[in-house]
C-alpha cells in the first residue's frame, strides 16, 4: 500500500512555490506554507489569490471552491509549523548552499519518517540528501512552471533514496492528477537537459547573428509546431535562471552544447533578464509583461522595401514525389501558372492525381468548392520535357537529395531558363552554394525549403548563399507570403535554422536513452507533458525516419565539428539494422501494420 499523505509542507511562495501549494490545497491536502518573513508571506497570497480568481474568471473553480481550497493552506513564517507534515517540498531560489542549509532545519523539526523533497530544476539531488539526518528520505521532486498546469513532476532518485520512498512520492504525484518519471540524479533530469542545450544553440545563432530573432522563433513555432520559439522561451524563463542551469549541467557534462554561450552573461550584466525585466531578446510593455513591443531590431517588414522586386506569374515544379506535388499544389491554389516537369508521363500523372486527391479531400471537408478544385488543377501542366522551364519566372527543384544529382540539374536549368529567372532548390540539408556554383548566375539561386506536407505546413525557410542577389531573395519572401506561408530568412549553413535545432536535441535523447538514464516512453512524455511538444523526441524520429535523421545529423557534425553534433551510436546501430522507424515498421518502437 503506498504511504497517504494528509498534511504537506511548502518552503517558499514565490511562483513556482505558491503553485505547488495549490496543487496541494486543490487535492483536499492540508498545506503548511513557510516563507522567511511576513512580506514574502504576503507576496506569495497574492500569489494564490490571482491564481485562484483566474480559475473562478475561467469557470475552473466557483468562489466556494476557491474559498475552501484557501483555507487548506495555512502561511507562516516559522519551519517548525512543518512538524505534523509526512511530506515537505522546498520551493525555494536556485542555490545549492540555500537549499541545503534549508533542508538541514527542516530535518531537525519534522518527523523521523518525514519525506524531503527539493523541486530544483538542475541540482544534485544527492548533495542535498547527505547534509540531512535521512538521506534515504530526500527526493527530487520537480515541478513545471504553472504547476497547477503543467502535468509533468519529474521523481528524482539518489543512490541512497528508499525504494519505498521513491514509490510512495510517484504514487502521490499520480493521485495528484500528474504525470510522474522516475529517474536518476542527473544535472538537468530528462527535460531540462535535453531542452536548454536546445536553447543554448537557439542563443549562439542569435549571437552570430544568423538569423533574427523573430525568424529563430518563427521557425520552431511553424515548422516544428513548439507552442513557443526558443528565444521567446527564454525570456519566459529568465536569462538569469536560463545560464544559472546551464552552468550547472555543463560543470557535470563538460559537453559544449551545454557551456552558456557569452550572450546569456552579456546581457544578465546589462539587466536584461527577460520578461520579469521588461526585457530580454525582446523588448515587453512592462516588467512581468506578456505584450512584446517593438525596439530597434524589430522588423518593419518581412520584405525589405527598398528593394525592386521581380515579376513571378509562371513557376515550375522538378520533381513528382509527394514534396514536389505539394509545393505543385500551393503554388497553383495562390493563383500561379505551375508547370510540373517528370521524368515520365507516368510520373507525372501520377503527381497531378496527388494534387487532385488532396483537392477532393478539401472539397469533402467543404474548405473549398467544386468550382475551385477545378480552377486550381486548370492553372497545372505537365510536361517530361526540361525545355519547358524556358519561360518560367521561377523554378523550384524539389528532386532526390543527391548533391551530383541536383548540381547536374541546375546545370541543365541555367542554361535553359531565360535571364532573370530564380532558380530555387528545396534541400533541407544540402548546401545551396553547391548548386549555385554550377551556374553562370549564382546570383539567382537561392534555397527555398518547404517542410512536408507543403499545403499544410506553414514554415518555408529562404536560403540566401554568400552570392544570392538582394533582390532575389526579397522577391522570394514576397512570392511565400503570396503563398500564405511564413518565410524565414538564414543563411546558406548546414541544418538552417529549424534542422540544426531540431535534430541535434532528437540525438541527445538518443544518447539518454543509449545512456539507460530513462526509457523512450519516459522521455516523450516528459518532453511532451513538460515542454508541451507535440511529439516526443522518439515519436518524431520514427515519422521522421531514422535514416533521415542520422543523414542530417551527419551533416551537421561534418560542417560545425562540433563533438555533440556526433550522431549517437545507438541511432547509427538502428539504421545499420533496418529499422528506419514507422515506414519499416520498426524503429525505436515497433509498429503493426493496418
């Protein structure tokens, strides 16, 4: 039988604390909550007030509800209040002195089997436990920022922690309506250790001015489908607290993807901590506040306006598998001309069928018309024959990601199509200069990367080379807003901006799991319920294809050096073995085919 806890204990009010307190008082649990004077006292009422009355404004809670639930919850300023609790969490700043002189009081005051858990994000559990009386009794127990929120609470074990501690704290977490993991005593646990060398990566590309930070943040928000942009994230979070983790987990890994990078110090220095500022990577209406406003690196446009752009009313389409088709049917549903060119007629049949069966589906769905389904396959022609890209404005090659195989193409394009014409590739790792540099204008080529399914996904990256011409790639931005998608700018590098955050992050888990710290389904859900991703890391490379990612990643590492870019020896096992993820129907799950 797991232990039932009645009364808990709660050391600090702050934001994250005072949300743990509601969980508890939510949960028909009596709540000790000590903070270290009256003021903080206070403070961290009004804490709980607002976030009740957001509840009642809500329909979450009535003011009954919220009434009893307050009065669960009894705030002092003395530890020894904590004595009839069978569970205390500390709650307080991320110090590892503080928190282990806390835990030494509080060992003093409560009962002998009285269980100590620390909700820090990045510490070792472990050194907390020893400076106590019962270190077989001290668990991490991490919370997610708005605890009343965020389902995930991360159970951290030590060497030392009880097996029936370790039980009785997951079983509790599960009654509470979470989602508890049960793992190791690691420097950032599953999800913070897998995340900030994310945002880490996002701030090196911030400072090496690679690409903006609206384009950083759009490019997760719309490719990946994060609920937030890393930038953004970590104004949320706090660049104070942001390098405060990172330190902490690079003193443990001496892994590069976890050394702060110097922005973070600069601007800690400068007192531009985030949103609790005012200011971080952006500037917000006020301290505490939400609300971005504009400041001097915020664009005017996407499109530069001083810029003459160049007229695109034809475009034509390389390609007849299922990206080529997509990026056939975008470009004919905004109005373009699309001649799509295969290397059969087979083939190209087959392509305009696809954008004819995708056009019924929408129909069915009564998101377009009969009568529009018709005008859109109206402004498609097919052809096997290259000399017809001769008259378009705008070409996109969307053919096998071979390098000899698309160098040869855009040989072939250049001297085809008529002067002014831009010629585009859609590779998503391949470097676009490569394809450039076979022609005689590598001013008109440029890497427009469409993310799968092209109609449905909103992101196009806009990869400008050392030599793409100004007005190229301002004319491509302006041909993808026509597109109703959203364009983002990068340079011409390994990964651009979604690939080489994205997949770097998926082979760190990779390396957690080779490492035994967690299990896969344990990983997901903690990315999933804690970040709140839409996929977990293996979810997204067995859809992905396991062959496809090692690719990228060995792309990556080929082009930065960089020692944690190296792809995970597990993920290259896997692909050796076949398992290539859902399309082989074994990847780092199995699946049944239907």
């Amino acid at each position: 039988m797991a232990r039932e806890f009645r009364t808990v204990g709660v050391v600090g009010l702050g934001t994250m604390g005072a949300g743990i307190v509601e969980v508890f008082a939510r949960n028909g649990l009596d709540v000790v909550a000590v903070e270290v004077d009256e003021a903080a006292g206070e403070r961290g009422r009004a804490h709980l007030a607002a976030s009740t009355d957001r509840a009642i404004e809500r329909g979450k809670l009535t003011r009954e509800q919220a009434d009893e639930l307050l009065g669960r919850i009894t705030v002092t300023t003395t530890l020894a209040d904590l004595a009839p609790a069978q569970l205390v969490v500390e709650a307080i700043p991320e110090s590892l002195d503080a928190k282990t002189a806390l835990l030494a009081e509080v060992d003093k005051v409560v009962a002998e089997d009285t269980i100590l858990a620390s909700n820090t994000s990045s510490l070792s559990v472990t050194e907390l436990a020893v400076r106590t009386t019962r270190p077989g009794k001290v668990v991490g127990m991490h919370f997610f920022n708005p605890a009343p929120v965020q389902k995930l609470v991360e159970v951290v074990r030590t060497v030392v922690t009880e097996p029936d501690v370790i039980s009785d704290v997951q079983a509790f977490a599960d009654s509470l309506g979470k989602v508890p993991v049960v793992i190791g005593d690691r420097a950032g646990f599953i999800a913070n250790a897998l995340l900030f060398g994310y945002l880490n990566h996002a701030a090196k590309m911030y400072a090496e001015r690679y690409a903006s930070r609206e384009d950083l943040d759009a490019g997760m928000r719309y490719g990946c489908g994060y609920p937030m942009g890393p930038l953004a994230l970590l104004d949320l979070i706090g660049l104070d607290t942001a390098y405060e983790i990172l330190e902490t987990m690079y003193g443990e890994s001496r892994n590069l993807m976890h050394a702060p990078n110097p922005v973070f110090k600069q601007m800690i220095t400068a007192g531009l901590l985030g949103r609790k500022t005012g200011r971080g990577f952006y500037t917000y209406s006020a301290p505490h506040s939400s609300t971005v406003v504009a400041d001097g690196e915020t664009p005017a446009s996407a499109v530069p306006d001083d810029v003459t752009l160049r007229d695109v009313a034809r475009v034509g389409v390389i390609g007849t598998g299922t990206m080529a088709s997509g990026i056939v049917e975008v470009f004919a549903k905004a109005g373009y001309d699309v001649v799509v060119r295969g290397r059969s007629d087979t083939k190209v049949e087959g392509s305009v069928a696809l954008v004819r069966k995708s056009l019924d589906k929408a129909v069915a769905r009564g998101k377009l018309d009969e009568a529009g389904r018709d005008a859109v396959l109206a402004r498609i022609s097919g052809t096997t024959a290259l000399e017809d890209m001769a008259e378009v404005d705008l070409v996109v090659e969307a053919v096998a990601e071979e390098l000899d195989v698309k160098r040869a193409m855009f040989g072939a394009l250049d001297e085809i199509c008529k002067p002014g014409a831009i010629l585009a590739t859609t590779t998503s790792s391949l470097p676009v200069v490569e394809c450039a540099a076979v022609t005689s204008r590598p001013g008109d080529v440029i890497g427009m990367h469409f993310f799968n399914p092209a109609p449905v996904m909103k992101l196009v990256e806009v990869v400008s080379t050392i030599g793409t011409s100004r007005d190229v790639a301002a004319t491509v931005l302006d041909v993808c807003q026509k597109l109703k998608k959203v364009p983002v700018s990068c340079g011409d590098r390994a990964g651009f901006i979604v690939n080489a955050l994205l997949f770097p992050y998926l082979n760190d888990a990779v390396k957690m799991l080779e490492a035994h710290y967690a299990t896969a389904d344990d990983i997901d859900a903690a990315m999933k319920t804690g970040c709140a991703l839409p996929m977990g890391p293996f979810e997204l490379l067995d859809v992905v294809g396991l062959d496809v990612s090692l690719a990228i990643q060995r792309s990556l590492h080929a082009e930065f050096h960089q020692a944690g870019f190296a792809p995970a020896p597990l993920l290259e096992h896997l692909v050796t073995a076949g398992r290539l993820g859902r399309k082989t129907g074994h990847g780092f799950r199995d699946y049944t085919k239907r």
